[in-house]
C-alpha cells in the first residue's frame, strides 16, 4: 500500500493507494473515532462493495444511506435526505460520513459533512476512476443546480481518502473512460511526461493492466496533490485544474446532466479550449491535435453536440462559477504539459472555437 500526504495549511491527511485495502481494517481504525458513522453510497455500487466496508468496520455503530447513482441525481433533494438521515440517526459533532462510491457520492456526501452541525469528518473511499484521480482528492464539495454544475458548495477536506484499486475491476468501460479524461488533463496542464506515457501505454491502460492502472492513478493523485497544496482555496494556481471544466459544464447544463458523463463533457471541454488556446496564438499546432487524438484513442467524444447551440454554451458559460469581476476566468493552454489562467478570450473567439469543433 502507497500513502500520499497531502500537506495544507489548514488540515493534512493521508490518500492510501493501494490493492484489497477497501476491507483494511487497520485504517479505518486509524481514521475513525468513537462517533457514530454514516455510509452514503449508491445503488449501484453498494451491492459490490458495501458488505465488504461494513465488515472492515466491525462492530461499529452504522447506518446506511443509498441514493441513486448518477449526475441527475446530485441534486438540493439527494443533499437533504442525508442530512435528514443524521438527524434522525441523532449523529454528534463526532460522526462521519464515508463516501463510498464515484464523484457524485464523494460532493454530495461531503457537502452533507460540510453542512450538518457545521461540519463533521468524512472519509472518502472512490470507486470510480474519475473520483480516484480527481474527485475524491482536494476538498471540493456540493451539488447541481439545474442552471449550472457544482452552483452550491463548500470547500470541506476530508479525514483521509482510501483508494482500492480493485473497484476498478467492476466499472464498465464508458465510466472508465471517462476517468481517464482526467487523467489526460493532468498531462495537458502540468505533466508532459504524463501525456507521453499515455500516447505510448494507450492500449495496456485500456487493458486496464494492473501496473498501468497503479501508474496513472498515483500520477495523478500526485500531480493533483502539489497543486492543491500551494492553493487550496483555488485563489490562484489550483484553477488550472478546471482544464476543460469550464466548457464541459456549460455543456452538461446544457443537455440536463442526462447525455454525457462528467468526464465526457471535460473532454469535450478540453479539445474546445485547446483550439481556442491555438486560435489566440497561445500555443501552437499540433497541440490541439494531439490532445483529441488522445481522447479519441480512449474512447471518448471530442465534438459539441450538433443539438447544443452556441447560444445555450454561451449563457451557460456566463453563469460559470468561475467567471471573476464579471469576466469569463478559462483555463487555456501555452504547450502541451503547461496551462495559463485567462481573462481576455472575447466572446466572438470563444463561439469560434466552440464552432470548430462540431
């Protein structure tokens, strides 16, 4: 097992990486206190892997909360019903909440954390991709608004993330491919050597070879890691992780969080902002190429849905929580392996890269 310690001003704890351990019982040990405990996971993952953290977790006073699995679902009434399900367990100060499932779990459960009593621990445990190498790792919480992604929320970090690599075994290829567009971003904005390897190690990651698997997980963690320990409250270098995001949100508000994955629509997002990036004389060709080449190799979708039109993408992106002092803040690129901050792309620049991608 590999430990990862993420190092912040305000509160630091460990990311475990590692075969078999979701059953550990030793590091729930270390994590948990005397309080009460509440598992949140979802429907589709509980009957995979909840009986398996109840039993790591012993005699343990419990209680269950399973909502549905999905996007659609990370919603002001998902978030509700796990604070009404503290309430009526009569939770203290003292309790926590472990995520057990993908991205959706981990923000809304942590946003419930951040919430109740004004805030009690959470331990994340992720099962998906996605929520492995990005989610589960840095502190962001909340939910949907029907107007916008991730609209309400709070900066909640949890007691400790535990990553067992063998959930992975059990996800179905579009959820793991769409993972793997987070990890390609880690490439884009920060990690050259990253992208390279994932250029040349396409076919064993798809594969899902186990060493492969531990490489681009722990990268990721890592590269994610350094960053959020300069910036943990995203006030400067920590929005270059928005990669795509920006986008890719507009994009999935767009279509009512129904057609595309979270990492289909940052996808998307990321080959927009590279073309604009190029477009603007950022960085230079064939870096756009390059990156949808990639994403397309891993299966995922590089062009604006034909139903979207530019003018929905637009007033989506308006409503960004992103945007700073009235201007759209993107996340753009100067090279393959850096990302700039930017507050200058005009309108008509940005509905040309949009255009460009269709």
């Amino acid at each position: 097992m590999l430990t990862i310690p993420l190092e912040l001003p305000s509160h630091s704890y460990p990311v475990y990486l590692g075969e078999g351990i979701l059953d550990d019982a030793s590091i729930w040990d270390r994590h948990l206190n005397h309080g009460k405990t509440l598992i949140v996971s979802n429907d589709v993952v509980a009957p995979l892997y909840l009986e398996k953290l109840q039993t790591a977790l012993g005699n343990r006073e419990l209680a269950i909360h399973i909502i549905p699995d999905g996007e659609p679902f990370k919603t002001e009434q998902t978030w509700s019903a796990i604070l009404d399900q503290l309430v009526a367990m009569q939770a203290r100060r003292d309790a926590t909440i472990i995520a057990l499932g993908g991205g959706v779990v981990g923000d809304i459960s942590g946003f419930a954390a951040a919430s109740y009593m004004r805030g009690i621990r959470f331990i994340q445990a992720p099962t998906t991709l996605l929520a492995q190498v990005d989610a589960s790792v840095g502190g962001k919480t909340g939910f949907n608004h029907q107007q916008g992604k991730n609209l309400i929320g709070a900066f909640h970090q949890p007691a400790a993330v535990v990553i067992d690599s063998c959930t992975l075994d059990t996800l179905q290829d579009r959820e793991f491919n769409a993972g793997l567009a987070e990890v390609v971003k880690y490439g884009a904005i920060m990690d050259p050597e990253l992208f390279d390897w994932l250029e040349n190690n396409t076919h064993s990651v798809l594969q899902r070879d186990p060493a492969c698997l531990h490489h681009l997980v722990k990268r990721s963690v890592l590269d994610k890691a350094r960053i959020v320990s300069q910036d943990e409250l995203e006030a400067g270098i920590r929005a270059i992780l928005n990669f795509g995001h920006s986008f890719g949100h507009a994009i999935e508000a767009v279509t009512r969080y129904e057609r595309f994955l979270h990492g289909e629509a940052v996808s998307i997002g990321m080959v927009v902002a590279a073309r604009l990036s190029e477009q603007r004389g950022l960085s230079q060709p064939p870096a756009a190429d390059r990156l949808s080449q990639l994403l397309s190799r891993f299966n995922l979708p590089v062009k604006v849905p034909a139903q979207t039109s530019t003018e929905q993408l637009s007033a989506a992106l308006n409503l960004d929580k992103k945007a700073v002092a009235g201007s759209l803040r993107l996340i753009l690129l100067k090279s393959l392996g850096e990302a700039v901050i930017d507050s200058q792309s005009k309108a008509a620049e940005i509905t040309a890269a949009i255009s460009s991608c269709r």
